[in-house]
C-alpha cells in the first residue's frame, strides 16, 4: 500500500514537472512568434530558484565580483528568511543554491539542503569544490543532494592555480569520491577564456574516469582585461575550432558537454536573439530579496518577497521584462553577453 502510494505522489511530481517545462516552452514560443508584442506576464513558476546563501568566500578568482570587493563580505542568509523562499518555491522543478560567495561555507547548506528536498525534486549546489571533503560530502550526500556543479577553469595544475587558485588533483579527488560514495550527480562548468581554452581541452579526458555527468563551458562575464583573462568569442576561429575539439570528444568519450549560449551565438546557431533569464530563473540574494536579473544582481532593482508567485510576475518584473522585449536593454545590462 505504501509503495503504491509512493509511486503515485512520484508521478504526480514528474507530471507537474512536465507541466511546468511545457508551459515554460510555450512562453519561450509565444517570445519567438510575438517578439515585442508578447505579453511580459510568464504563466507558471519560473523554471529554477536560485538562492545566495552566503557572501562570504575563501578564493579570490581574478575575474569574480569578490576579487573587486574593497572590504571581505561576511554575510550569511538567516534561517527565517531562507526556509519561507524554499517553502513558497513549492511547485519549482529546481533550486540552486549560487551567489558571489562560497556557498559551502555557509554554516546551515546541510540543513538547508535537507530542507528543500520536501519541496523541491531537484536540489543542487555551485561550489569552487575546495570544502568537499569525505564528511561534507557524506552530509551532502544523506541530505537528499540532486546535483553539484563545481567550478573547474583549467585542464592543467598551472592554469587551475592561474584562474581559481584551486588545486586540479584535490577537485578530481573529490569528484571520484562524489560518484563512488554517492547518488550526487556531478557537473563541471567551466569558463572559457582565450587564455585556458588550450588547457580546457584536457578536461574531458580527465572527467570521463572520475564519473563526472555533464561539462558545461560559458563566456567571460564582464569587463576583466586588466586581469591578463580575455573573451574567446570575439575570435570565431577559435571558438568553432574549440566546439569541433569537444564534438569529437563528446562521441569519443560519451560525455555530455554543453556550450552556453554566447558561444553558440558568435556561431549563428542561437534561436533566440533576446535574453531569456528573467522570463526563467528567479534569483534571490542573500537578503531574501528577489532581483530581477541572474548575473549583475548588485546593479538593479530588488523586490520584497511576499511570496514567490506574486514577485514573479510583479510590476517590477514585468517591467524589466518589457525592457528586453523591446531591446530597450538597460545599464545593468550593458556589459552582459546574453543581451
Ligand atoms: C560566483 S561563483 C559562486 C560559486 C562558487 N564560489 C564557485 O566558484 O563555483 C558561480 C559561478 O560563476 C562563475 N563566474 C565567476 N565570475 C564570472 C565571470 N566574470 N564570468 C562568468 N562566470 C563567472 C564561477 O566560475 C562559478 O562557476
Ligand atoms: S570561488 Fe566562486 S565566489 Fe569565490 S571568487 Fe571564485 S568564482 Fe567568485
Ligand atoms: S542581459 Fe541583462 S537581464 Fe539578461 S542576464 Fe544579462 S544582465 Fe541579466
């Protein structure tokens, strides 16, 4: 009787999942046919919740926010501020904690994580992998943790010193200890610059024996030259020669390797030629606060959350929806590759 039941409630949530993503896709339709004339309301829950846990992070990576930070973030979300966001996300198909910070540093993720999985089917983490020893991941693992993207930004020890400041061996380490110990799926995503795009291309060799499940490359965000890191898309050579490299070692390897959609862009292979996000991710930083952009959250305008529904299609929303939709992009857009 009860595995009948269990079986039941897990249809029941792999329908509505279904639901959502369908409905979703209508949207993304519906801002194709239309272009401006679409309607900015979005007619589900957004497809994923992303949650800042944390400010606080122990790398410096030349290209992040916190390398430009003039004092150390200390701040950590509370207790009654994260549980009611995770309780009126109910009805979401995914919930991710990420934000400028370290998220395994922030002191209650196991708890948190323990938490969501009775609201939300699919719980993961973005982490720069360096806390993930035997117990963390042990923790993680009994806490009901879907999936762990960790940060991987070169092929190499010199370049993975270069980039993060993380140790290459250590991260495989803990990847091989993930998917021994483990139902964790485990992806990598990696930013690819003309500088480590050489280096890169060792990567999927080095994934495939550790179990990784998915390699996710995306573009340099922002201004950082004067960090010596420059974006690959402006040289098209480069970046086509790159997707032919991972398309042969994606059959060869029988890994799963995604490339963002800036890259695909530079490569006249984009459908869409607006950005997307806010019409799909909600983002939260780590006051609670709802923003209605995913990258330069810090610029733009935030909104108190009575609950998740009634934020996601709030004036603001809708307005800064509009803004997209008439390719009016505003200054917090400016310096971003998904406009
Ligand atoms: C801000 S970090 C936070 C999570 C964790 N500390 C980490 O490094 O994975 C989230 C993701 O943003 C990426 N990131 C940081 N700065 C970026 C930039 N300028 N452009 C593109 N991605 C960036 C990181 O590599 C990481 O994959
Ligand atoms: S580890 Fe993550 S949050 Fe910390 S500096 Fe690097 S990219 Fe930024
Ligand atoms: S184009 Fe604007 S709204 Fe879209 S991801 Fe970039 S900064 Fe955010």
């Amino acid at each position: 009787m009860e595995r009948r039941k269990n079986k039941i409630a897990n249809k029941r949530k792999s329908l509505r999942q279904k639901m959502n993503e369908f409905v979703l896709d209508l949207k993304y339709l519906e801002l194709k046919l239309l272009g401006k004339y679409a309607t900015t309301y979005c007619y589900f829950l957004p497809r994923e919740v992303q949650i800042e846990v944390t400010t606080i992070c122990n790398l410096m990576c030349s290209w992040c926010e916190v390398s430009k930070r003039k004092v150390k973030a200390t701040q950590q979300i509370e207790m009654d501020v994260i549980k009611p966001l995770i309780k009126s996300s109910k009805g979401v198909n995914s919930i991710r904690f990420v934000g400028v910070g370290e998220t395994l540093l922030y002191k209650d993720i196991v708890e948190i994580v323990k938490f969501s999985k009775k609201y939300i089917p699919n719980v993961s983490v973005v982490t720069n992998g360096t806390f993930l020893d035997k117990s963390m991941i042990k923790q993680l693992g009994e806490a009901g943790l879907s999936s762990i993207a960790i940060s991987i930004d070169g092929g190499d020890e010199d370049m993975c010193i270069r980039t993060k400041g993380e140790s290459l061996h250590k991260v495989l380490e803990s990847i091989k200890n993930i998917t021994e110990l483990t139902n964790i799926k485990v992806d990598v995503w990696s930013i690819l610059c003309k500088e480590n795009f050489e280096s890169l291309k060792k990567l999927p060799g080095l994934l495939k024996p550790v179990g990784v499940d998915r390699l996710s490359f995306h573009h340099l965000e922002g201004s950082y030259e004067t960090t010596g890191f420059h974006r690959l898309e402006e040289d098209s050579q480069s970046v086509k020669e790159f997707i032919d490299y991972m398309t042969i070692k994606r059959n060869e390897l029988k890994i799963n390797i995604y490339l963002d959609y800036l890259l695909i862009k530079k490569n006249n292979l984009r459908i869409f030629d607006m950005c997307l996000h806010p019409f799909s991710v909600a983002v939260f930083n780590v006051n609670g606060l709802l923003s209605q952009c995913c990258m330069l959250r810090s610029g733009l305008k935030e909104i108190d959350i009575l609950s998740l529904r009634q934020a996601w299609n709030s004036k603001e929303m809708r307005n800064f929806r509009l803004n997209l939709i008439k390719k009016r992009y505003p200054q917090s857009c400016q310096a971003c590759g998904y406009k």
